[in-house]
C-alpha cells in the first residue's frame, strides 16, 4: 500500500514514521509513505499558497491551484484523496479497516482558516478525527496512517487487533502481566487457571462488562441491561 501526505510542514513527520511497528513495516516494504510538500507545486512568486477570504474575514485560506497539482501529480486510476477538516465524517475503526483495503491513498493536511471549498471537486471524501479543532491536518494525517498501517497484512498479528475495541461492538477484555499481585491488587483468578476454554469465556464476558461501564453508547442499539 502507499500513503501520500501533502502538508506544508513536512519535518512534522521526521521520527513519527521512524519509530517501533511504523518504521519495520516501511523497512519492510508493507507500505510506502511519501511526505510531499505542496508549496512545491505554487506557480506564484514566493510560492504562495494561501490567500484572504472572499467576502472578508479572519484569517488565510489555502488556494485550490497547488493542492489540485499535487494531488494530481501523484494521483493514479485507483487513488483515493481525503481532505482533513474537522467537518468531515468522524473517523472510525470501520473506516481504518476500509482504508486498509485501499492500494493508494492521499491525506490533504489543511492548516490556517482551512481550504478553498472548491477543493473538494477533487478529492473522494472528508475526514475528522474528532469535534475539536487543530491547528492543521498534520496531526489526523499522522493517526488515521498510523491506524492504516498497523491493519496491513503481515504489520502485526490478525489476533493482536481482532479483538481491539471498536473492531467489533465492543471494548477489549482487561489485560494483566507479572507480577500476580500488585500493592494488593491481584490478576482475576481465572487468568492463572489454566483453563483456555473458561479464560475465552471470561474475556468475552469482561468485553461487554468493560462496554458497558466505559462506553454504553456502542451497545445502545442492543438490548443490554
Ligand atoms: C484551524 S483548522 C480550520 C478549521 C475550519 N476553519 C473549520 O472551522 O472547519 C486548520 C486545518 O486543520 C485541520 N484540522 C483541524 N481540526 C481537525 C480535525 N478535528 N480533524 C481533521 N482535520 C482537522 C484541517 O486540515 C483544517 O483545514
């Protein structure tokens, strides 16, 4: 898979990308990543990308003719292009697991008062990765790569994440290491009994146990009491 990211700050992605489980898949060559500078592709003096607001108001925004030639200089048959704004569909496990899919995918990062609205003419969807406001795409391009990559083939173990929260309708089961007992905290019996089968069911019953205390709204379209 190959991920192209298109920001004006691309030393914000020196050491995150270099890092643990990230940095062996690139090694590996389970996905390429491409930091790519859309000043770069500005044909004005200085290689302005922003400009003021029609109609006045606070603020620079960033002008369609540099984004539209970067995403078009890397852009093939198959590639899907996501802005970063926070008004864009809420990012999602489900839609990790879709981009994971994908064969080539390019992440617009915004920064300023955001992008010129036309710029949407040429991209596949928008995407935030919450209800709060940053000051640029950087940061929601680096998690929903991170979250991408760790679902490729081959990056970790399928059983490592298919029992992640948000994989399913539920959290993920508590986990405990050594030493058994903590400052008086102990592991749940169960877990040191040997009994694979009982441990399956124990888990299964702290997942919901776990949803419901932490986060009710997963289940509230099933009857849970
Ligand atoms: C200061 S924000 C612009 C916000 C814009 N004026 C608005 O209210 O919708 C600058 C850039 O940061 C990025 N950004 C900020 N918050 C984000 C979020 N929650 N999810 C994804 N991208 C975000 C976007 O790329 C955006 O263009």
């Amino acid at each position: 898979m190959r991920i192209d990211i298109l920001t004006l700050f691309p030393s914000m992605f020196e050491g995150v990308f270099q890092e643990s489980i990230i940095k062996r898949a690139i090694q590996e060559k389970k996905v390429e990543i491409n930091i790519i500078n859309f000043r770069e592709y500005s044909t004005l003096n200085n290689h302005q990308v922003d400009d003021t607001p029609y109609g006045g108001g606070a603020g620079m925004v960033l002008r369609c003719e540099p984004l539209v030639s970067a995403i078009e200089s890397v852009k093939k048959e198959n590639t899907k292009v996501y802005l970063m704004t926070p008004q864009g569909v809420p990012y999602k496990q489900e839609l990790a697991n879709s981009l994971a899919k994908e064969s080539h995918i390019v992440l617009v990062c915004g920064h300023y008062e955001g992008f010129d609205e036309r710029i949407k003419n040429f991209c596949d969807g928008e995407i935030s990765i919450g209800d709060y406001v940053l000051t640029g795409g950087e940061i929601p391009a680096m998690a929903i790569t991170d979250s991408i990559v760790r679902l490729l083939p081959g990056v970790i173990k399928q059983e490592s994440y298919e029992s992640d929260s948000f994989q399913g309708d539920l959290l993920d089961y508590p986990t405990y290491t050594k030493p058994y007992e903590f400052r008086g905290y102990k592991v749940p019996e169960v877990l040191v009994s040997g009994n694979h089968q009982k441990i399956r069911e124990w888990r299964e019953q702290a997942r919901i146990e776990n949803t419901k205390e932490k986060r009710r709204d997963l289940l509230d379209f099933k009857e849970v009491e």
